[in-house]
C-alpha cells in the first residue's frame, strides 16, 4: 500500500490534490466504518486520492480528564478495517518512538505530532518502518526550518515524507496561517506541503480546558492554501462535531464535506492552469 500512497500523493493522473480526513481520535467501530464509507464514495467521485485519517489515542489534552481513547489495540485493529474493509490507506499519530512499529503494522502513514515534530528519535523510528511519515510543523517553528525535520527522516534513509502547515502561535489564544509558507516549506524540504485546514483554527489556551475553534472559516483556510499552492489537505470531520469527544470545536460537518470539496478541485484546477501561463 505504501507505494500505492505515493501516487496517491502526487495527485493521480491529473495532479489533484489529496486529502487525508476522518475524526480526530477513533471512538468505535461504527463512526469510524461510517465515515470512511461515505467520504470513499465522496472522492472517489470527484477523482481525489483519499486517505483515512484517526488517531488511535489522543497523548496531547488539556485535562487529565479529556477523552483520550478507546484503547490502543482496540483502535489501531479498527483503523486495519477499515483500510482492508475499503482498501484505502490510513494514517495515524505516534507519540513515542516504540509507538512506530506497533502503528505501522496497521497504517499506511504514520504521523508526527506538531508539538513532537523536531524528536530525533521518533522521527528516526518512525522513518525505520519505511511507512510514509507527514510531520506537523509545530506552531513554534518557521516554515524553512522544518527542512530539518525532514532530513531527519531522509538521513534515516527513508524518502517517504510530507509535511503539515498547521498555524503558528499568534498571542495565547490563536493560531495563524501564513501563505507564504506554502512556497517556502516545498523549497525548503522538498517534498509535498499540506494543509490543515481544521487544526490551524483551533483557539487553545482556553480557560475551560477545552480548546475551542473557528469551524466557520474551515473553507476559507483551505481554499487560501490551495490557491497558495498547497499539495493536499487535512481536515478532520464527524457525523455531529458538537458530540465528538475530542477537538469538536474545529471539525467539519460531514455532510458539509462534498460540497468543501468540490470547491477545492475547482480551485487546485485553477492553480494548475495558472502555473501553464
């Protein structure tokens, strides 16, 4: 499947962008069965690569108290259904570098959290699989300098790499995305750049304990980067965001997903005709 992920990557026959969506964290069978269901049938119609995006367990909340999952094995053997059930690839989050083998036995690509994105040992593990690694810009960092991050990965000996725009602290409350970046990090790292088009509108910080979101200018984020020249976009979704049990606040609807979607291979189509001229 891994080397069926790097056509996925590059967008198909036709350069499309590729998209890696579904909940933030797996929280049963059912959801996770359902969404990778219709969002399957929903780019597969409109001719996008798509990869099922869940995180097995949520390492990073604010609360002691905040869900974190279902259980690491319970959850990593639902990602491997749905990746044979559907015959799509998956990605999912590691937080520890003994997390890279026990993960990749079930994903396709595994990825790196933002917060976590310049730790050597487990990018050097997660390289080690030679599973696809994305790793998240984390919001501290300059676009250039993820080139780091990457080569950590390369110099592994592992080739199989994208990177994550995911916004950059701006105050204590909010998060940015630069479009410049989008030039700056394919230039600087050499490989495909994505968006992440529900994270980087996350408000964190909050006094609640629970972060909150700007869900409402998701399209906005997204559109912007595909026009800024952005490879694929992340975006997570679920059936009714108000009820997930994590990072609910800055989910898209899924069944406002079609429609998002349909804008932006009408924007990535644009982009491509612009770079003929």
């Amino acid at each position: 499947m891994t080397d069926n992920i790097k056509d996925y990557i590059n967008g198909g026959a036709d350069g499309n962008f590729f998209l890696l969506a579904g909940p933030c964290v797996i929280e049963g069978e059912e959801m996770a069965l359902d969404i990778a269901s219709r969002m399957k049938v929903i780019t597969e119609r409109l001719g996008i690569p798509y990869i099922f995006k869940g995180s097995y367990r949520k390492a990073n909340r604010s609360r002691i108290d905040s869900f974190t999952g279902i259980g690491d094995e319970k959850a990593l053997k639902i990602l491997g259904k749905v990746r044979s059930e559907f015959d799509i690839p998956v990605v999912t989050d590691i937080h520890l570098p003994e997390e890279a083998a026990m993960a990749a036995e079930y994903v396709d690509v595994l990825q790196i959290p933002a917060f976590l994105c310049r730790q050597t040992d487990l990018l050097v593990a997660a390289a080690a699989t030679g599973k696809f690694v994305n790793i998240k810009k984390g919001q501290f960092l300059s676009p250039k300098s993820m080139a780091y991050a990457v080569n950590k990965v390369r110099e592994s000996g592992n080739d199989n790499v994208t990177v994550t725009e995911r916004g950059t602290t701006f105050g204590y409350q909010d998060l940015i995305v630069d479009m410049r970046g989008f030039p700056e990090m394919k230039e600087a790292c050499g490989c495909p750049v994505i968006i992440d088009a529900t994270h980087s509108l996350q408000q964190p910080n909050q006094t609640s304990g629970v972060t909150g979101g700007l869900p409402e200018l998701i399209a906005t984020i997204a559109c912007s980067s595909i026009a800024a020249g952005a490879d694929g976009v992340f975006m997570e979704t679920h059936q009714n965001p108000s009820e997930a049990k994590s990072d609910g606040a800055n989910m898209l609807p899924l069944d406002k997903m079609e429609s998002l979607l349909r804008r932006l291979v009408i924007m990535r189509q644009a982009y491509l005709e612009g770079l003929k001229i």
